[in-house]
C-alpha cells in the first residue's frame, strides 16, 4: 500500500506505468506527469530522455512523433 493507483478518467480500470511519471490504460488513454491525462494517437513514440542535473544523471518519460513525409 502506499503507492499511487491512477484510475482511467474513461474506463475506470488502474493504469498500468511504462517508465516513471508516464501510465498507460487498454481503452487508449494516459498519463504523464507534466502534462496529465492525454489520449494516444498512432504516431506517438514513447522513450527515455537522460538529463544532467546537478552532477545526477536523471531519466524523463518524452513523448515524439513520427514524421509523416515520405523521401
């Protein structure tokens, strides 16, 4: 006990956390920390972003896109 659950908005069910501060649910919502409950699209990429801060290496959920021009 202790630990956070976040609940979908949508659906009701518990959200399951693919890294730190970023939470997913089936019916296609999420969550991060920063920005809050958001729903995914297709193009979306989820990864890792390391960051010096104060000497201390530290993780951060970052959220792109894929581009959608052909070359």
């Amino acid at each position: 006990m202790g630990k956070c659950q976040r609940i979908c908005p949508a659906c009701g069910r518990k959200m399951k956390q693919q890294f730190i501060g970023l939470k997913h649910c089936s019916c296609g919502v999420s969550w991060k920390k920063d920005i809050g409950y958001f729903e995914r699209t297709p193009d979306m990429i989820f990864s890792l972003e390391h960051q010096l801060i104060n000497g201390k290496r530290k993780t951060f959920p970052r959220i792109s896109y894929k581009s959608h021009e052909k070359e």
